[in-house]
C-alpha cells in the first residue's frame, strides 16, 4: 500500500509539472506578463506540494503498521512543509515580478532597478519574518513572549551591532533618497571614494573603481559625506585660457570675435547654456583669453572628440590673423652706450698671444738645450783625453 501511495505521488507530480509546464508555453503567447509569472513561480512548489502531500499519507498508512515515534510528527511536518511551500511560492512570485518591472523588454517604461531592488528585498525580508512566526505558532510557541523576549533583547543586540544597524539604516536611506542607482558613476569630494555603482545592498554598497578595482563601502558612510552623482551631469564644460604674444594685440577684438563665433555656429556646444569668451589679462608673457562653454554630450569620450575640434578651431583662427599661441619669453633691455664685446676676436688675440708664448718658450729651450750638450761633449772630450 505504501509503495502505491508513493508510485501515485510520482505520476501525479510528474503530471502536474507537464501541465503547468502546457499552461506556461500557451500563455507565453499572450501579452499578459504576469500569468507567465505565476505560473512559472507556482510550478516546482505545487510538484513539491504533491510529494509532500503523497509521503504524508504514506506515513500515515505506515504509522497504522508500526508504533514508531517516528511517524508522531506526521502533523507537525505536513505543516511545517505546506508554510515553506507556501513561502517559496512568495520567493520566486517576488522574484518573476522583479525581473519583469525592470526588464525594457517586457515593459515600455521600466522601472528604475534601484527602487525595484529595495521593494523586492524587503518584500522578501516581511515573508520570511512573517512564516518563522507562523512556524513558530504552529510548533506551540507563544509569539506574544517571543516578541517581548525580542524587545528586551533588541536593547542588547542594538549596543552590540550598532554599526551594523548603521549600516542596514544606511543602506534604507539610500533606497528612499536615491542619491545614484545602479550604473551611475559617483565620487566624494570628502573621502576617497569614486567609481561605478555595480551594486546596493544593505550593508555594503559596491563600486568599480576606474581602474577597474572592486570599492566596497559601508552605506552608513553614505549618510555622513557629500556625494557627487556626475551621471546625472546635463553637460560637460570646457574651461581653457588661451595665451597670444603682446606683438598680436591689434588683432586681439577679432581673434576673441571670431572663437565666440565659432563656439556660437558649432553644432555641439550648448549655446543655451553660460558661454564666454573675452580677453581677460595682461600676463606675464601673453595676453590671455578665456574660453569657457558647455558641450552637448556628457560622454567622456565624445567630450575630449568636441574640446579638441574646438581647440584646434581655435587655433586656426588664431593663425588665420597672423598671431601666435604665446609661450613663455623673455625681454632685456640695456641702457643707450654700452656695448658688447666680439667675444670671437677676443679668442682669437688670446690665442695668437698664446702661440706666440708658446713659440718663444720653445725657442728658449731649444737653446738651452743646444748649450748643455754642447757642454757634455766638451767635458767628455776633455775626460778622453
């Protein structure tokens, strides 16, 4: 008999898991999103309900034949079972929902991954909490003291796990606030902090660094510095001073004309937005413009491609007047009379009177020279004789 129970349990799973599996293809066809969720999250629970319903009357015809104490908690784990089932079920529903609220696929406007993220955690978090209570009913414990128990205990863990706390309160405040989401590149001008969101959660929240390093940071630090959110930037800015030598100050009024024109007519500045150009000092070694616009585009990349087209454009223009792009000189003035010295001329009396050293020297030495030997021979002859 037993073994029928347990032969019948395996052809009705298999029977339900085929017709769920029948109901999941055809409605897959519709445009009724959250059937196909349904469906594909009651799928293996309602199989795991089957065998759990099966094995129970199996134990309960065995319990008839054998007195083993075993088989006494026949009640407790049916219902045990049919609460974890049950929450299951809830886990992938929550999931499915999920992945359908964010998908661009499967919704024309998605939902921001963040705020579903935050939803579906603590969806989670309320399910769970609310089946160990119900778990604990059920196995005859009072809730009323457990939660009381909980109370006095909180105290305690509270003291003990306040940075954890920190941490979890952190991670909640960034959900509701929403100061970045996922994929947004943020910094800190207080820590040093910078790089891509990759992920949130409730204790830690990590980033990838531009040098492609994991960043893991605590969220209740979140809560205690300044965080800048560049992906949410509209523009990108162009902030340059242009130098051009004191000699091109005539064509200064249409060299500063002709870049605001320029930055005016080009098709990736944002002229709705600040643009200056003006000749603003009297430098050290140039006259100095100031450029200062905005792009269009907030993409790194195509930000360099536009400032280079403008600073070459500029410097076309510069050009075009005559000018030249200043770069650091320096002028000396000397007073009316003076006057310098061929410093090639001198070398060459210097040298002429070294020469002329030179050769008397060696005049005088070939002579004396002479005479010594003349000497040595003589005194030599002399000894000769």
């Amino acid at each position: 008999m037993v073994f029928a129970l347990v032969f019948g349990t395996a052809t009705v799973a298999y029977l339900a898991s085929y017709i769920i599996g029948a109901l999941e293809r055809k409605f897959s066809k519709t445009r009724n999103l959250w059937d196909d969720a349904l469906l594909h999250a009651a799928r293996k629970p309602l199989v795991g309900f089957v065998w759990l319903q099966g094995v129970y009357w199996a134990a309960e015809v065995a319990h008839k034949y054998s007195d083993a104490t075993i088989f006494e908690a026949n009640e407790t784990v049916l219902k045990m079972g049919f609460i974890w089932i049950l929450v299951w079920s809830l886990l992938r529903l929550i999931k499915q929902s999920e992945k359908i609220l964010v998908s661009p696929m499967k919704m024309k406007t998605p939902m921001d991954y963040t705020t579903v993220n935050a939803v579906s955690k603590l969806s989670r978090a309320v399910v769970i909490i609310t089946a160990v209570l119900i778990a604990m009913q059920s196995l005859g414990y009072s809730i009323s003291g457990v939660l009381a128990f909980g109370g006095v205990g909180g105290i305690a863990v509270g003291f003990a796990a306040k940075d954890l706390l920190a941490n979890f309160f952190g991670g909640f405040i960034i959900h509701l606030d929403r100061p970045f989401k996922v994929g947004d590149w943020v910094r800190s001008p207080d820590r040093n902090i910078e790089g891509v969101v990759e992920h949130i959660g409730w204790r830690l929240t990590t980033l990838r660094t531009f040098d492609l390093r994991p960043l893991y940071v605590p969220n209740a630090a979140f809560t205690t510095i300044a965080v800048e959110n560049p992906s949410r930037m509209r523009n990108r800015r162009i902030s340059e001073t242009i130098g051009i030598r004191y000699a091109d100050v005539s064509q200064m009024g249409d060299i500063v004309g002709d870049i605001r024109s320029m930055l005016e007519n080009h098709e990736d500045i944002d002229t709705d937005q600040t643009l200056i150009v003006n000749f603003v000092a009297f430098n050290a070694s140039s006259l100095d413009i100031m450029v200062y616009t905005f792009t269009k585009t907030t993409k790194w990349v195509e930000f360099h491609e536009v400032k280079q087209d403008v600073l070459l454009q500029i410097s076309n223009i510069i050009e075009g007047y005559g000018a030249e792009v200043a770069f650091p000189t320096r002028t000396l003035h000397l007073p009316e009379g003076v006057r310098l010295a061929n410093g090639k001329g001198d070398k060459s009396d210097d040298a002429d009177e070294s020469e002329s050293e030179e050769a008397g020297n060696r005049k005088s030495k070939t002579a004396s020279n002479q005479s010594g030997q003349s000497t040595r021979y003589g005194d030599a002859e002399g000894e000769g004789e």
